[in-house]
C-alpha cells in the first residue's frame, strides 16, 4: 500500500515509477479522491465547531430569557448535527474508497531494476556450476525409470484432479529428506528461526501481503472464509501484523516448512506434464522484517541463502534480476534463482527472493521504534523460497540420472537418507 503523503508531495515521481510497469498515471485521480476525502473531513470539523459554539450560546440565551434567540440556536445545532453525520459518512465512503484504490495499485520498483517489457528482458547476474555433459540423452523427472513407481499421476488424478501428485517409496523419502536438509541448512548454518505456521488464515492476513484484493482467484477459500496459504509468506510476514517493536527486536529472520496451495489460475497449458506447477505442493520460506537501512543488505544476504542450498546439492543455477515488467505487483526488487534441468535442457525458477520495502508493512500497520526516538517508522518486509521443495526435488532426480536408470544423489542428502547414496533403476534406495 502506498502513502499518500508521498503522492501528494511528488505527484510525478510517482507517475512516473508506475509508468517503468507499463502503468497508466493514476496519481490525479487518487488526489482528486484524497481531496474530496480532506474537505468533507474539514467541513465536519467546522461544522462540529459551530455546533459546539450554538451549544455554549443557548445557555446564555435562556438563561436571558431569549426565547427567539434560544429556538434559533436550538435549530442550528439541529442542522450541524445533521450535517456532520453527513460530512463523516462523506469522509468515510472517500477515505475506504482511497484506501481500496491504494491497495490495488502495484509497489513501485526500486531504482536500479532493470526497464523490460516481460521475463526476455531480466538480467543474469550470478551464474553456479556447469550443466553436465551426459553420453546420453536426459529425460524429464517422470521419465527416469527409478522415479516413474514412486511419482503417481494417475491416482494423485483420481484422488484430487490435474496437477497433483502422489509420492511414494524413495521418491518420497527423498523429498521429506530435501525439506529437512534445508530447514537444518537455514537453522544452524544462516541463524533463521524454525517456524510451524497454520496453513489457513484469515482474510485480513491475505490482505497485509497483498494477495487481496486484486489475486483472490490464485488462491483457495474455504466456506467458512479462511484462505489456505499460498505460501508461508503470508504466515511469517504477518506475525508483526498490527505490532510496534523496538529496534532492538528487528531483524527477525523466520523459516518455515508448509504446504502451500495455489489454483494457477491463468496457467492452463503451462507445464502439464510432471509436478512444475502443482496445485498443492511444499516449500521451505524465508521471510525477514528489517529496518529500512538494513533492506537492501538483507535482501543480498537471503539471496545467499537460498544459493547456498543449491551449491550444496551440487546444482548448477543461475540468478537474474526481474526487470519492471516480470516484477511481482508487492515487490520492489526481485532475484529469481534459476536451478538447470536437463531435461528440459534449460534454466527453471526454483526461488524468488524479494524486497517489498514498506508496501506490506504499511498494509499490516507493523511498525518499530527507532533507538534514536522519534515517530515510528514501517518495517521492511521480505520474502523468498528456501527452496521449492518439489522443484528441488525435480533438479535432483534430473541432473543426478544416469544411463541405466538410476539417479546419484547429492552427498548432502546422504546423511538424511541413512547413508544410502542413489535410487537404482527399479526405485530403491542403495
């Protein structure tokens, strides 16, 4: 959410931040609101202080026996009374119509995000590892043949509809080991705070990261009005939801391991084959609370993070910089971490680690008091995966095949798998 104090004092700068998104100006049609909102609040304001003069007055009068005087005053106050009702009411309707216009409009990128029209125009700026050179030719995760027993499609279809899926055997353990190396990785080694969140959550929790109002159809609503997390952002960011914090308090580095439900809405056609773009699927988020100053350095530092899992697993990825068009709507600056598949012979996303600066926080009302006194100020808020649990197992299985079937795995994991160190053609952990 925007502060409108910063629109009315530079109405173009902001204009012009919106135009890098490929927005039309909108700060005219917001002061023309916030105007409308300030007036009806000014003139309840004189009106309540005639009303509280008449209210003086028509003491006076009667106690001088000033019937006609008295009357009069007695019906002006009347018609303040109205009028303020009135004017509040005005005041209202403007400041809830300010507020859902705020809401809806996208954060404003930082400066040194690069211009581009869609995901062609993002910029590499970090590059780990060297595909592999295989003597064969690579196939999709649910093509190798020790994966293809414990990655169930048809039933998980059966049991759910499309893009779901139904682990077993080894393909299973070797995703809950992914999720537990990484949460050990982030816990001991980056100083995060396990965290187990809800998965359901209320609207308003929605609202303060920024899926509502305008991306409720990405997500799932429950009858009863809980919302299931599209990812434990909303969970971990929202914690400072509605608190003020000393300085002190912050940075809170928190990191959850959850299942996450996305309806990908708008995705019909995309990736439909495997487990990409699942509708339930898990994740290992990172999430900080920082102050303003400290932002950019921790938005360097979770970027790290989530590189540093990947090197461990033996992954070969790159980083880009989303240019203005590929931003998320709440973010300002976002690294996407782009793990190699071999079998799609290219770059995917497993990790997007962003800053949203005081978009959310301003959402949430969470705000900290500066050890230097003063006004509180917004949090920053940020985000990232730690990683995509699915999708870190897809870069396992693919670049870990082998011609006769069977998969290497990462020395990282064997620890977490009882030592055994490959799944062989026919599934089984050796």
């Amino acid at each position: 959410m925007h502060d409108i104090r910063t629109i009315r004092d530079n109405p173009a700068a902001f204009d012009a931040a919106l135009s890098r998104r490929g927005l039309a100006a909108s700060s005219s049609s917001i002061l023309a609101i916030d105007e409308a909102r300030r007036t009806a609040i000014l003139a309840a304001e004189t009106a309540q202080a005639e009303a509280n003069k008449a209210a003086k007055d028509v003491g006076a009068a009667k106690a001088a026996g000033d019937e006609a005087r008295f009357n009069e005053l007695r019906e002006l106050m009347a018609t303040k009374k109205a009028d303020i009702a009135r004017l509040n009411d005005e005041a209202k309707a403007k400041d809830a119509e300010l507020t859902e216009l705020l809401m809806g409009i996208p954060n404003l990128p930082a400066e040194d995000v690069p211009d581009g029209a869609d995901e062609d125009d993002n910029v590499e700026i970090h590059r780990h590892g060297s595909p592999r050179n295989f003597s064969f030719d690579p196939v999709e995760h649910f093509d190798i043949p020790a994966v293809r027993d414990g990655m169930d499609f048809e039933t998980a279809a059966k049991l759910s509809g499309s893009r779901f899926v139904l682990l077993s055997g080894s393909v299973a353990r070797l995703h809950r080991a992914l999720a537990q190396f990484m949460l050990d990785v982030h816990v001991e080694e980056h100083g995060l705070t396990e965290t187990i969140t809800p998965v359901l959550v209320r609207e308003e929790m929605m609202y303060g990261t920024g899926q509502l109002p305008k991306f409720g159809e990405d997500s799932y609503q429950t009858t009863n009005g809980w919302w299931l997390i599209p990812t434990a952002e909303v969970t971990l960011t929202n914690i400072v939801n509605g608190l003020t914090v000393d300085e002190d308090y912050l940075p809170r580095r928190y990191v959850a391991h959850t299942q996450c439900f996305r309806s990908e809405a708008g995705s019909a056609g995309r990736d439909t084959s495997g487990m990409l773009r699942q509708h339930q699927f898990e994740k290992v988020e990172m999430v900080s609370i920082t102050t303003p100053e400290n932002s950019a350095a921790e938005h360097d530092r979770m970027t790290k993070c989530a590189q540093a899992i990947l090197e461990k697993l033996e992954l070969p990825y790159r980083t880009v910089v989303l240019c203005t068009g590929d931003l998320g709507a709440g973010m300002r600056k976002t690294h996407d971490i782009e793990v190699w598949l071999p079998g799609q012979n290219t770059y995917r996303e497993i990790s997007s680690v962003s800053v949203a600066g005081d978009y959310q926080a301003r959402r949430m009302n969470a705000r900290y008091k500066s050890k230097d006194g003063g006004k509180p100020q917004f949090v920053h808020t940020l985000n990232g995966s730690g990683l995509a649990v699915g999708r870190a197992l897809i870069a396992v299985l693919e670049n870990g095949q082998q011609e006769d079937g069977s998969v290497t795995l990462p020395a990282a994991l064997h620890p977490y798998l009882r030592g055994k160190t490959a799944i062989d053609a026919n599934g089984a952990l050796v």
